[in-house]
C-alpha cells in the first residue's frame, strides 16, 4: 500500500485529530476532554476547586500582562522618538504598534472568562458536552484572551523591530537580527520539548 494512502485513512486522521484535541483541552482547561474535566468536577470537588484557580489566575495573569500591553503602547504611539536609534513615527511600526492595541481584546476576554469561570459548574460543562455549538463556544473562550495577548505581542515586536530599521544604526541591526535568531531557536527548543 502507498505511503501517501495509509496518512489518509481514518484511523489515522482520527489519531491525529484526537492528539490535537487533547493537546488543546490540556492546554485550556487542564485536562485531555471535557468528559474528564466533567467527571473531576462531580467526584473531586477540591481537584474541581484547584483546577478552577488556576484557570482564573493565569487569566487575570493574561489581564495583567494585556494592560501593561495597553499602556506601553498609547505610549509608543504618542510620543515621538527620543534619539535616531528606533523610528517609531515610520508608517510601518507605526500601524504594527497600533495593531498591539489588541491587548484591549484581550483584556476585554479576559474579564468575561473570569466571569465565566467564577460561575462556571457541571451543568455548563454537560451542556457544552451535549451541543458541539456550545463547545466550540467555550473553546473560542478559553483561547481568545492568550491568542488576542499572542496577537498583540507579535504586532509590538514586529513594529519594534521595524522601528529598530528604520533608524538606520547598523550596530542595533545586527543586535536585532542575532536577537530574532535566538528568539525563534529557543521558541523551537520550547515547542519541541513541549510536544
């Protein structure tokens, strides 16, 4: 049999799309499946408490982290460049640093999360189990403030870099393309110890 025919039969894909579920439910909520995070919720009421701590303190973390996002932005975007190192007021870093401002997402989200989770309880987790509508949902939740923060995080670095350019010092240039290098190895090392 064809190699290229055995990577498209269900059972394959079915693997696949099920290690990638349970990544992405441990990753969001702490547990591979709903259905476990349902059951820890009805038989351990103190794992079900822990869990649901740290769901809220890794979000109001993200809160936290996506208004100091907020805040250095408006103040990139309202002043002008101190020296001739960086040139933030270049059209480019200009909209990247504006872009940032998706930290106001991420902070608007994050609130609703933090809602959600201090009245989350089985009843919204069975109705999510039961209507693949409401799971998606909840998945959109858990991933908006972290994607939104992610967002914000590239658009700045990005427009740093930019502004980094376009100032046109040859030194900083070099710091910046050594400092990317090591960026995206270590980025790499993470994601590969990681899965």
């Amino acid at each position: 049999m064809a190699r290229g025919y055995e990577l498209h039969t269900p059972s394959v894909i079915t693997n696949i799309i099920g290690e990638i579920r349970q990544c992405l439910f441990l990753t969001l909520l702490g547990t591979t499946s709903l259905e476990s995070l349902i059951q820890t919720a009805k038989t351990d009421k103190t794992e079900w408490n822990e869990l649901k701590m740290r769901l809220t303190e890794r979000t109001a973390n993200i809160n936290v982290i996506s208004s100091l996002g907020v805040g250095a932005c408006a103040t990139f975007l309202t002043t002008t460049s101190p020296t001739d190192v960086a040139d933030w007021t270049h059209e480019f870093p200009y909209v990247c640093i504006g872009a940032a401002w998706c930290s106001v997402l991420a902070v608007v989200t994050g609130l609703g999360l933090l809602i959600f989770l201090n009245v989350m309880s089985t009843e919204h987790l069975e109705s999510a189990k039961r209507s693949s509508f409401k799971r998606v949902l909840l998945l959109t939740l858990l991933m908006m403030p972290l994607t939104f923060l992610s967002a914000a995080g590239i658009c700045a670095g990005v427009g740093w870099l930019g502004a980094a350019w376009f100032g046109n010092v040859f030194w900083i240039k070099l710091a910046m393309a050594i400092g990317s290098l090591v960026f995206f190895f270590t980025l790499f090392v993470v994601v590969a110890v990681i899965y």
